[in-house]
C-alpha cells in the first residue's frame, strides 16, 4: 500500500493536464467534477498510504521513494524522492481531505464563472504542489513545491485580473514571496556546504558536526523564508490583499496549503532547530508579535475576508510560537484543527457573500441568522473553535500552545493569552455584523438586485456547497477532541514523536496545573465573546473601536511605499532617463558618432587628383629621408 505514495501528488498533476488540454471542451460544471475528483482520489491514496504506515513499528515509520535521479553533478546528487513518514503523512492527509471539500465547494461557488475549467486547473496544480512541499525527501525537491504554491498563488490571487485591485494583489504576493525565498536558497547552498548532501536524512545525520553560528545561519534563513509563506511580521501584508481572489482560494491558501508551508518547513528541520537556542527565541518572539499585532488589526476590518485573513495571520503566530517552544506536536496539532475551523470560517464567508449578491463589507450585512440558516449554523462551530470556546477544536489546540509556552516563555505565554482575549473578540463581533442586528443588506440588494437571480433577499447556498460547510462544522468540533490522548492507546499525534524525538518539548505540567491554565484560557475567550457580541449586535458604526491605525494595518504598506515603493521608481526612473540613456545608450551611441566623425574625415584625404596624391608621397619621402639624417649625425 505504501509504494503508491507517488499517486497523491500524481493524481491532482493528471487533473492539471487533463483541464489544460480538454478544460474548455469539458465546460461547466464538469471540469469541476474532474478537479474534485483527482483531489479526492488523491485523499483516498493518502488515506490508504497512512493505514500502511500504521502497519509498521513505530520506529520504522519511514519510507524513501525515489522516482529518479534528478541532478548528478559531482558531488551534488539530487533525487526525485518521496519521504513517507508521520510528519508528511499527516500534512497530506489534511491537504488532500480539507482540499477535496473546498474543490467540491468550488463547483457551485464559481458556476457560470467565464474562467470556470482555469479556475480548477489552477487549483489541482496547487495542490499537486503542495504535495511535492511536504512529501519531498530533500531541500531541494521541496522548494520546487515551495515555488510551485507561489506561482499557483499569484495565478489564483489574480485569477479576476480584469480588476486592477486583484492583479495588484496577485504581483504583491508574488513580490513578498520572492524577497522572503531568497534566505530558502541562501539556505540550500549553506547546508550542501556543511554536510555535503540535499537529503533531509543526510543532513540529520550530520547535524553534530554543523558548528553552532552555521546551525543558527540555516534556521533563520528558512525562517525568513517561512515568514514569507506564512505571513509573519514584517512580511505578513500581502496576505490580506490575496483576498481579492476568489473565496475557495482565499479558503485553500489559508487552511490547507500555502501558509502552512512556513510551519511544515520549521518542524521538518527540528533536528538542526532543536540545536540554536538562538534560533527558537526568534522563531517564538515574532510569532507571538505577529499573532498580537495581527489580532489587533482584525478588531477593525470591515471586510469579512480580511477579518478572516488577519485571523490567520494571527493563528499561524501561535504555531510559530508552538515551534520556537520546541512544542512541535502543539503546532501541528493547531495546523490540523486550524485547517478544519478556518475552512469552514472562509467557505461561510464565501455562502454570506454568495447569498448577498458579492457583498463583503459586514457593515452592510446583518441579521443574515434569519435569512441564511444553514450557513450561520455551520458558521457557529467555526466562529466558536477559533475563539478557543470548549470543547471545540481550537480550545485544546490553542492551549496546548499556550501550556508549553506558560512553562518555557512565561512572557510570551502571556501575550499569547492577550492575543486569544483578542481573537474571541473580534471573531465574535464579525459574527455580530454579519449574523445579528438589522437588515442593513436591504438597501445594497435593492441597489443591485439579483445578480445571482436569487431576488432581493440573502440565500443559502447550493447543496454543493452545503455538504462541505456541514463536514468541516462536525470536525471543527470533534477535530480537537479526536486528538487528544484520552486513553495511553488512543493519541493520534502520538505517532508524530518518531519524527521529532528527545528534542520535543515536554512542559511536565501537573493535572491542576492544566485545568487552571484551562480554566483561563476559557475565561479570556468567553470575556472576548461576552463583550463584543452585544456591543456590536446593537450598533453596527463604532468609529472609537476602529481606529485607522488599526483598519490601515499600523500603515505597514505606507511604510514600505515610502521607504521601498518610492525610492524604487525614483530609481528606476533615474536607470531609465540617467543611466540607460546617457550613460548606456551614450557610450553605444558615441561609439557610433565616433566612427562616423572618423569617417568624415578620412574621407576628406581621398579627393581623387593624382597630382595630391604624389604631393603626399614627396612629403612623406622627404619627411623619411630627414628622420634617417638626423638619426646618422646624432
């Protein structure tokens, strides 16, 4: 069972040629069907490949695939290779499933789109090269997925590139995501010079010998391509523009693919990371600064999509916080519940906008519970989970992170508890906005009625795209109790310890120990809801609460315009009008002039009378003749 691993990235690549070559004949919605059926067909390979995992002992759960041999150049001897163990396993059993749902959400969402076959071409390409990311047995392999994601991002982000905002969004992930690859690369040739070798097993075993300052080196030049991925301080704007795109790719970049790399990426080098104390504080210092600094900018979006992006901006602080703790199995133990609740957040928001006619201001939402039932209801469970309400999935997820970091940072532990006070609080008052209070819709339906020729009222989605929201609800909820060891036999991500070994943090906290810091995890997420649920039920306009440092991001992209953006043109204008063409094309052009001047006035010399010409001769004859006398008598 384990030797068709290659099928899981396989299967949605077929999809991506067969929608590249037959797309357009295959039309709407079957392109669709195509799409979702190679990513489900996909899961099942997954599902499959993880049961033959299973079946081996627990130290043996590795298995090397190679497909063939990439590059051999001297001592560089690349290989197209699939690592199969517990840690990849388990990101491609969420990647194919969470993936699968948002596909099958897509058929309805994006129906009588023009691009329809595109859209699901770019998705399957997407996922198939999420899939290369983590089932890669070498650096190298893995960033071919890592770019792979990138490109299939700016496709997606972009994918509506007749507005001017989306193909702005689109070059601006794109630019972000280049500057931050630079440390990956940077990365791949210090490791290949330390230990010779590309190949994940390889460098572990020769970790020891890596001096310490090299060590630290390669875990923040990955970091610094991880937060370029992930969206963490300073390189996290981009992500809230990528909501331009389409809502399922808003949804598949944010719980299931592209911003979970830069965590796979920091769990996957533990043994190197495990090594640079260094390296941990920095890991955990900026993701408990992005996940506060990201909650705080959420509490004043009026976008539902942008609410929801600084969310992740936000929850994906708290992973990189789980990883600088050494607390790996917490941070994947949130990236799979965060995968579930976040899914379902954004296809929710996908129904609202949907229903409303492509409306996404929550100001000009409310009371959508009376008009839009099934979709509050799914959208409940994700809204809960993430606030970390027990017993939903983010409540254990996110105090599993909060209980290592108590321990181990008690500082960062404490901005942490701050950020989760924030998140029930701005998640709840979107909530507010959209689902309670007046029918502020009203006025923006009748302003542009029935554009989906639903009439002047909201309406819940399709079953196609009500069957996704209702799974993703039921494991929001239970996603989180699933994976909690309650019996010494029954502990799911138990499986992951192979992976990371003695270098896994274990905060040893005591059984009252835990149900206090549960208590109060439960305490500051009930206080969050408590205060924003009725405050923004009863008044949508609260222009104290939002300020604009806060609604403009702490004018983090006027910031970088001013010291990046503007300098940038005022040099590409001085290249262009100074140096390419005065300096550039004048040196070419004076070149030319030269030969031309040159030519003018040689020509002068050759008048055609024989008479200057033997003129000349005499002249020089005599000129020879002096320079040979005066030579003899000197």
């Amino acid at each position: 069972m384990i030797h068709a691993a290659f099928l899981m990235f396989l299967l949605p690549l077929a999809g991506f040629v067969v929608l590249a070559l037959s797309g357009r004949r295959l039309g709407d919605p079957l392109a669709g069907w195509v799409g979702t059926a190679t990513v489900t067909g996909s899961f099942v390979v997954a599902c499959i490949t993880a049961a033959g995992l299973l079946g081996m002992p627990g130290p043996a759960r590795h298995f090397d695939q190679t497909l063939f041999t990439w590059i051999p150049v001297g001592g560089l001897n690349v290989k197209a290779a699939l690592l199969v163990d517990p840690l990849s396993m388990t990101m491609a059993l969420f990647v194919t499933g969470v993936s699968a749902l948002i596909h099958l959400y897509s058929i309805g969402y994006m129906k009588g789109d023009r691009d329809y076959p595109k859209f699901f071409l770019y998705m399957n390409l997407f996922v198939a090269s999420m899939l290369l990311l983590v089932l890669g047995d070498n650096l190298l392999f893995t960033f071919v997925g890592w770019e792979g994601v990138g490109v299939c991002s700016y496709w997606l982000v972009a994918f509506w590139f007749g507005r001017p905002s989306a193909a702005s969004a689109g070059k601006k992930a794109f630019l972000y995501n280049r500057l931050a690859d630079v440390g990956f690369l940077v990365a791949i040739f210090l490791v290949f010079e330390r230990t010779g070798t590309l190949q994940y097993q390889g460098i572990f075993a020769h970790v020891s010998s890596i001096d310490p300052a090299s060590r630290t080196a390669i875990c923040l030049l990955l970091f610094a391509a991880a937060a370029g991925k992930s969206a963490q301080l300073p390189l996290f704007p981009w992500l809230a523009d990528a909501m331009e795109g389409p809502t399922p790719v808003s949804a598949l970049i944010h719980a299931a693919t592209m911003v979970t790399a830069g965590v796979y990426l920091m769990c996957r080098i533990n043994p190197i990371l495990g090594l640079s104390h260094p390296a941990q504080l920095v890991v955990a210092s900026v993701g408990v600064a992005t996940a506060f600094v990201a909650a705080t900018i959420g509490c004043a979006q009026q976008d539902i999509k942008k609410v929801l992006a600084y969310s992740t901006v936000s929850q994906l602080g708290y992973m990189f916080l789980a990883v600088g703790t050494g607390a790996y199995e917490a941070a994947i133990f949130l990236m799979v519940a965060h995968a579930f609740f976040k899914a379902e957040l954004f296809l929710g928001a996908g129904s609202v906008i949907h229903g409303l006619d492509d409306e996404q201001d929550l100001k000009r939402m409310g009371n959508l519970r009376r008009w839009m039932p099934l979709t509050f209801a799914t959208f409940i469970f994700g809204w809960l989970a993430i606030a970390g309400i027990p017993p939903l999935a983010g409540f254990w997820a996110k105090g599993d992170v909060l209980d290592n970091a108590y321990v181990r940072f008690p500082a960062l532990w404490f901005v942490g508890l701050v950020t989760a006070a924030l998140t029930a609080y701005y998640m709840s008052r979107l909530s507010a906005l959209a689902f309670w209070g007046d029918d502020r819709w009203r006025d923006v339906l009748k302003a542009r009625p029935g554009q989906h020729g639903q009439g002047a009222e909201p309406h819940d989605a399709p079953r196609v795209m009500a069957v996704p929201l209702v799974v993703l609800a039921v494991l929001s909820f239970v996603g989180g109790v699933l994976l909690l060891p309650w019996h010494p036999g029954w502990a799911p991500l138990s499986w992951l310890g192979p992976v990371f070994g003695a270098r896994l943090y274990d905060a040893h906290l005591s059984g009252t120990s835990l149900w206090v810091l549960g208590l109060v995890d439960t305490v500051v997420a009930l206080g969050g809801l408590g205060v924003a649920l009725p405050l923004w039920s009863a008044q949508a306009h609260r222009p104290e609460l939002e300020p604009a440092v806060l609604q403009r991001s702490y004018f983090l992209d006027d910031i970088y315009d001013a010291v990046i953006g503007r300098p940038g043109q005022a040099l590409a204008r001085f290249s262009a009008v100074v140096v390419d063409n005065r300096i550039i094309d004048g040196a070419v052009n004076g070149v030319g002039r030269l030969a031309r001047l040159s030519g003018t006035g040689l020509r002068r010399v050759q008048t055609g009378f024989v008479r200057q010409y033997a003129l000349g001769i005499v002249i020089g004859a005599v000129g020879l003749l002096a320079f040979m006398v005066a030579r003899a008598w000197s």
